[in-house]
C-alpha cells in the first residue's frame, strides 16, 4: 500500500473527512515519527510494533565496478520490529 492508497482508504472509510484533512493527517503522522527517529526516540505503537534505529558501524567496503577497497562510515539505519498482535493477524491470513 502506498501512501496515496492509505490516504484514500483513510478518506473512503471517513465520509466526514475531506481528502485533503486526510492527507494531512497522515503528513503530520509520518512526519512526526522521522523527526523523533532523527532524534534517535524509538516510536512504540502497542498493537502494531515499534520503530528504532540500528547502529551500523564503519566497515572496509568494495567498489562493485572498480574493485577497490572504499571506507563505509558508521551509520544508523531505520529498524521496524513488528509487535505481537501484528505477527498474529499475518500469520493467521497466510493460513
């Protein structure tokens, strides 16, 4: 689903709320969640899952056209750990 997708749903399930309210929303939430991960916060949503930040540290990379050995610098990368009752309604669809 994209983020155009989510905003439709959003919109289509709430009569009340006009589109553009609906896009906002969903703006101001996504928003919200990369400023606290830039502030290295973690963002628990109970029922869904949380998101973090995973340290990557600095390593001896490969230039995959030249070959040659390039520095790869430390880094944190975004991290999505999906919550129990997540899991539970994925698994329960597959079967």
């Amino acid at each position: 689903m994209t983020k155009s997708e989510l905003i439709a749903k959003l919109a289509a399930r709430y009569p009340q709320l006009v589109a553009k309210d609906a896009e906002l929303a969903v703006k101001m939430i996504l928003d919200a969640m990369a400023k606290s991960l830039a502030q290295g916060q973690r963002i628990e949503i109970r029922g869904f899952g949380s998101f973090g930040l995973n340290y990557r540290p600095p390593r001896v990379g490969r230039n995959p056209k030249s070959g040659e050995k390039v520095r790869v610098p430390a880094k944190y990368v975004p991290h999505f750990k999906a919550g129990k009752e997540l899991r539970e309604r994925v698994d329960l669809k597959k079967q």
